[in-house]
C-alpha cells in the first residue's frame, strides 16, 4: 500500500542577506528517499503561472520517495527583499546555495537533485559553481546564457500593449534608468548588469553528477551547453520538455506537464546509490516564522492553516512586533488564481508595509488556490470563483483571526473574483468596516452575466474607433485576433441573442437594481466602498450604462477611482503605484477614523 507523504511545511530558511520562504514535502518511506529535489522557479508572470504546477510537482515527488523543497528567490514571492534591493543575483545564488546545503542534511538523504525552470536554471548554474551541493541538476527552458534571457526579456517589454494610459498618451517614465519592466516585473540596472555575463558553458561545475536538458517547445537543442558538460566529466541527458506554453499560459487556464514529470522521474531513479559528500556541509537554520525589520520597525509573519470541510487554507499573517494592540486587521484576498502575493507580488509588498505602519495583515488563499487544499482545475470555469461556498470560507477567516485576537473591524482588499467577495462579504458581515477594492471581477453575479459580456465585445469589435485603436498602435492587431477568437469560442450567436433580447431578468441581475441593493446595503451599515478601476474594465462599463455612475451621490460612503492604463492585473508600473497610493491614502483614513 502506497504511503502518503506527511503534510507540507512551510518555512523560512536563514540565508544572506535575505530569508528565503519555501515549502518543504517530506516524503512518504520509499526506496528513493536518497535523492532530495529542490524546485527554483522562473523570473516574472512564468513565475506566478507556473506556481500551481510546482506545487503538483513536489507532492508527486514526494509521494515518489523524494524530499522536496521549492522556494521562492528574494524579492519573489513571500521571500525577504525587494526586486529594487542591491546584490538581488547574489542573494539568489545565496538563496539556492542554502535550500540545497538544507536539503543535503536532511535525514536519509545521499543526494540533492535541483530542478531549475527558466532564470531560476541560469541562477542555479552559479550557485553550483558558488558552491552549493548539487549533484544532480534538471533544467528546463533555462537560458544558458544571461545575454540570452535579458535579450528575450526585452523583446518581451517592446511587444506590451498596456503601456498606453487611457488616453492613449505612453505612460510617463516612472522607474530609474536602466531598469527593465516586463508584464509589470521589473529588473533593476544592477541585476540586469550582473545576470548579462552570466554564462553556464563557462562556470565550474562543483560536484555535479549528472544533468538533464530539458528543451522547451521551439527552442534548439543547446549543443555548446551539453558539450561543456560532458567534457567537464557530467552524465547528460538531453531530451524534449513539452508542455512548458501550457504551463505558463495563465493561472486559472494551465496544464500541469505531466510528460516532464514522468521524465524527470524516472531519470531520478536512475541516480547512483550511496554516493558519500566529499566535504561537511553547513546547513542554514530553518524558521517557522520570518522576522524583518522594514525602515526600523520590526514584524512577524508566521503561517497560517483554517480547518473547511475540504481541508485546510493557508495564509501568512503579519503582525508588528513592537506596536501597541489595534482593533483593525487587513485582509488581502486572491486575485483570480493568483496565490496570496497578489499581482505583482502587490499585496506581498502592500501587507508588509501596512504591518510596518502597525495593523496586522494576512495574505490568505481561497479553496484550491496557491497552497490551500482544493482542485485548482475548478478555476478553468469562471463562474466557479463566484459560488458562495467562497462567503462562506470569508467569513471562517474573519472567525479564525478573531480567535486569535485580532480584530474585531476588519478592512477586505482584493482584485478581481477577491475584489467580489471583498464588496459581498462587507454587505453581510457586521465585522467589516471597508472593501477597498481593484477592477471587480463582478459586483453581482448571475449565471448570463459572461454571455452578456461577450456579446459586448462583439459589439465592440466593429466599431470602427476600435480599429482606428489599432492603427495607431494604442491596440495591438494580435490582441483584436485573440479577442476575436475567444469571443468565437464562447458560442457568439448565443452571446448575439443575448444582447439583443436581454431578458427582464438578465437586466434587473446584471449592474441595475441588484447592485443598487447591494449598495445600500453597505452603506446602511456604514461601510466604507473604494472601487479602482483600470480602463475598458466591463463592470465600470455595465455601472455606466446602468445608471449607477450617475446615482453615486446616493452612496457617500463609496468612493470611485481611476487607475492609469487597461490592464486588468495593473500590471503598467503606474497602475502599481497608483494602487498603492489608494490604499495607502484609505489606511490614513481608517486609522484616522479610529
């Protein structure tokens, strides 16, 4: 009978000049227990879609007889740092050095196989040759290169089609020279300077043993990289890697690759047996709770587990150290499926910062999201974000922070599908005092509400303002053919009917008297509503055209914001900044308002 691996562990991991966050998956007794993995991600959106698919890794490997530990890099994540931070490659290469030396005292353990992905290979190659005590290496669309990967990079920042505001002008230059933004990540001059010659063909290889080269989908095969192994004394192995565009397509819209799994796999189980360390390792100290001190305040984050009917949610609460006891508590929600670090790692960033200022936070995430227990296939539909078994496991987290004394006035932050729940939950429970709240996914949800919204889009499509859009570059052509294909594909002449015989009951559900009950509701319990919308967002359209915008005067306590560009996520770092402005000028409020 198989055993299953005991629950995971989340720790921090004593590193310089940053503590470095990981999951750690004992495994379950098994002949293969020898060999440890250690799972490093990749660099910007990859990093925050293939999150899903790391965590499925290491559970599989773990219940293949593998400890396993994947981790986030400083600055990524829920890691110490900033990405602005000096040093961020060698506290990367830090980082990794300490989770393997972790790892290779690990009891039973003979061996550290370390699986990179993406910019997450090129830093382990360093790290190797720093020191770190890999014997075996899998990577998988790693640049050899540093060159190579920023090259990419930067072609992927001049394809971005939300770096327009909503007027259409380019956004203002808002980050230091030399910096680099990409989908709303950034580099900065100093760790673009160190990534570029990087070179995996030129660095020591320490004790490694064995590697596998993984090509991902179109990429040739890196002969120059495979000849430098073997001639340096490696068993390689290079074979396909399919599946790494389905993986990181989207957070909600992925696909596990399960043929990478099954490959690197069975080539673990290929490892020499036995194999004795040459050298004493030092391993670093592994936290249950991170300490850091932010512009001389001290806080604590220490994970979080909620008992639901199936299984458990995990979320990190912050708390300052050193500040007298307050009755208001944030809670951060998920953006769609974006685990708890929010977009752009936003409410990572946020929460601390509000911590710093005093008020206890907590990133949680929802059923099936991030490392809460949950199928995260369920996200593929939308609709499933807004069932209320969702209110329901808002309001068990308002009860369990209760229990733990914090509270009892409780400030809801989300985007999107968190964004909804944020608005719901405040309308119902007493214990809310605000929802400060970022491009709703909805404010009220019926099952035609998608259906209404695709026919809009078609509408949409043959205006000829959208295509005078487009000509002027404000929109690119391969945006339109993308919109054009998904609007396809979600049956147009249903979504066609639906927009010309809307019935009395799709009307009186979608943004017209539903919302306007909503709203009072709020503000008959006198709880403060912020709403930031980015442009050609539908629910700030489908208010318009319901006549809410124009009955606002009827909600003092609601208040309406512009956030610059159109991107959903805010990815344009002005959106980011504005974001955190809004939320920054509402915590002066709520603390002002006692």
């Amino acid at each position: 009978m198989t055993v299953p691996p005991p629950a995971a562990r989340s720790i921090w991991l004593r590193a310089s000049p940053d503590a470095v966050f990981g999951t750690f998956h004992d495994a379950a007794s098994g002949p293969d227990s020898a060999t440890a993995a250690l799972i490093v991600g990749p660099w910007g959106w990859d990093e925050i879609t293939s999150y899903a698919s790391r965590r499925a890794w290491a559970e599989r490997l773990a219940a293949d007889g593998h400890p396993t530990l994947r981790i986030d890099l400083p600055g990524i994540g829920d890691s110490a740092g900033t990405p602005g931070d000096p040093a961020r490659l060698d506290a990367w290469t830090s980082a990794i050095g300490a989770a393997a030396a972790w790892l290779a005292v690990h009891p039973g353990v003979d061996r550290v196989a370390l699986i990179g992905l993406g910019l997450g290979g090129l830093v382990a190659g360093k790290a190797i040759a720093d020191g770190a005590p890999v014997d075996d290496l899998v990577l998988w669309a790693a640049p050899s290169r540093g060159r190579a990967f920023l090259r990419e990079q930067r072609a992927f920042a001049a394809l971005q089609s939300d770096r327009y505001s909503v007027s259409g002008e380019p956004e203002p230059t808002v980050l230091p020279d030399g910096w680099l933004e990409v989908g709303g990540f950034v580099l900065a001059a100093e760790t673009i300077a160190a990534i570029a010659p990087l070179d995996l063909d030129q660095l020591p290889l320490g004790r490694l043993q064995r590697a596998l080269l993984l090509q991902r989908e179109g990429l040739a095969r890196d002969a120059a990289l495979e000849a430098h192994l073997v001639k340096a004394g490696v068993d390689v192995t290079a074979a396909p890697g399919p599946g790494w565009t389905d993986m990181v397509f989207h957070p909600e819209q992925y696909t596990p690759p399960a043929e990478v799994f099954d490959r690197v796999g069975r080539w673990l189980v290929g490892a020499p047996v036995g194999r004795p360390r040459p050298v004493a390792v030092e391993a670093p100290e592994a936290l249950d709770r991170l300490e850091l001190c932010l512009d001389g305040r001290p806080i604590r984050e220490t994970p979080v587990h909620i008992a639901q009917p199936f299984g458990q949610l995990f979320g990190l609460l912050a708390e300052p150290v050193d500040a007298l006891a307050t009755p208001l508590c944030a809670v951060f929600l998920n953006a769609g499926a974006v685990r708890r670090v929010g977009p752009n790692r936003l409410w990572t960033e946020i929460a601390r910062d509000w911590t710093r200022r005093g008020v206890p936070t907590f990133r949680v995430d929802l059923e099936g999201i991030g490392d809460s227990d949950g199928d995260p296939r369920r996200y593929r539909d939308v609709a499933n974000f807004y069932t209320p078994a969702y209110g329901a496991e808002v309001g068990a987290i308002l009860d369990d922070l209760q229990a733990r004394g914090l509270g009892p006035r409780f400030v809801l932050i989300g985007l999107c599908a968190g964004a909804y729940w944020a608005v719901n939950t405040a309308a119902t429970d007493g214990r809310v005092i605000a929802a400060l709240v970022v491009n709703p996914g909805a404010m009220v949800w019926d099952a035609g509400l998608l259906q209404r919204r695709e026919a809009a889009k078609i509408g949409r499509l043959v205006q000829p303002s959208v295509w005078r859009r487009v000509a002027r570059g404000e929109l690119g052509a391969s945006r339109m053919v993308a919109v054009s294909r998904a609007v396809a594909e979600r049956a147009i002449k249903a979504a066609v009917r639906a927009a010309r015989r809307p019935t009395a009951a799709a009307r009186s559900d979608a943004t017209g008297p539903a919302t306007a009950r909503l709203m009072d509701a709020l503000r008959d319990r006198g709880t403060r509503v912020v709403l930031g919308f980015s442009g050609d967002e539908p629910v700030y359209d489908e208010l318009r055209s319901e006549g809410i915008l124009a009955r606002m005067a009827e909600w003092p306590n609601a208040v309406l914001e512009t956030l610059p560009g159109r991107d959903h996520t805010v990815r344009p770092i002005v959106a980011q900044r504005a974001v955190r402005a809004m939320l920054g000028r509402e915590l002066e409020r709520l603390s002002i308002d006692g």
